[in-house]
C-alpha cells in the first residue's frame, strides 16, 4: 500500500475518548510525545523525592542543596557554561596553534634574511635558526606524544 506524502501527517485518532460533550483521541502525533512525557515525569520524580538528593547525586550539573524552584534553572545555566567552556578551549587551541606556527614562520624569515646578509649576520643567523629548530622539535615532540 502506497501512501502520498500529505498522507504520512493526517491526523489519525487512535485511541477515542468520549466525556459527555467533550472529544479527546490520542493521535498518531500524541503517541509520540508519550516517551517524552514519560522521562519529564521521571525527572520530576527524581528531583522531588529524598529533597532533591537523589538527583543532585545523580547529575553533575546541580550543585548540592539547591532549592527546587530554581533547578531547572542552574541546570540549564551549567549545560550553558559547559557547551561554551569547549567552545573557547577550541578557540584558545587554534589561537595557541596559530601563534606557534606564525612565531616559527617568522624566525624562518628573519634566519634566511640573516643568512643572505654579508658580515656577522652571517654568524648571527644561527641564533634564530637554532629558535626554529627548538619550536619544531618541541612541536614534533607534542605530535608523537
């Protein structure tokens, strides 16, 4: 059997219910939701019973002897602060890569400027080449660590 597509959001009552006058189903749409409303219910649950002690245990983003009004709250605040913790430790890991590799590219620059000078700034190349020669060997130790 061949269903269109408008045909897979119709409305289907699957469960009738009749009260007097008034007509509640449970829908196709309705279902759906029930798990949902099943772990809602359970995190109410576990946030109401022992005080709250079971669920400040239980998770990492509560700190403990929290009122139960402002919960949900702080809970959404530290999912917050954690997501964006991540995000500026990647920032900072590209901003310290960047830094290393532009520091190196630079020394290059200034050793082979040096190196094509005549004079003592021919001697005087070792010492930023010898620069470049520590920031890569400390970067090849990072890499195969």
């Amino acid at each position: 059997m061949t269903y269109s597509p408008p045909e897979q959001f119709a409305i289907i009552p699957l469960i009738p219910i009749h009260i007097g006058n008034l007509y509640l189903s449970f829908i196709n749409s309705s279902l759906s939701m029930l798990p949902t409303l099943g772990l809602i219910l359970l995190l109410v649950h576990l946030v109401t019973s022992n005080g709250g002690h079971l669920i400040s245990n239980a998770c990492p983003f509560l700190p403990p002897r929290v009122p139960l009004l402002l919960a949900p709250f702080l809970v959404l605040l530290e999912v917050i602060s954690y997501c964006f913790c991540a995000l500026s430790l990647g920032i900072c890991l590209f901003a310290n890569m960047m830094a290393g590799h532009s520091l190196v590219k630079i020394s290059c620059g200034f050793a082979w400027t040096m190196l094509s000078m005549r004079g003592i700034l021919l001697l005087a190349h070792l010492v930023p080449l010898s620069i470049v020669f520590a920031l890569t060997s400390s970067k090849s130790g990072v890499a195969i660590s």
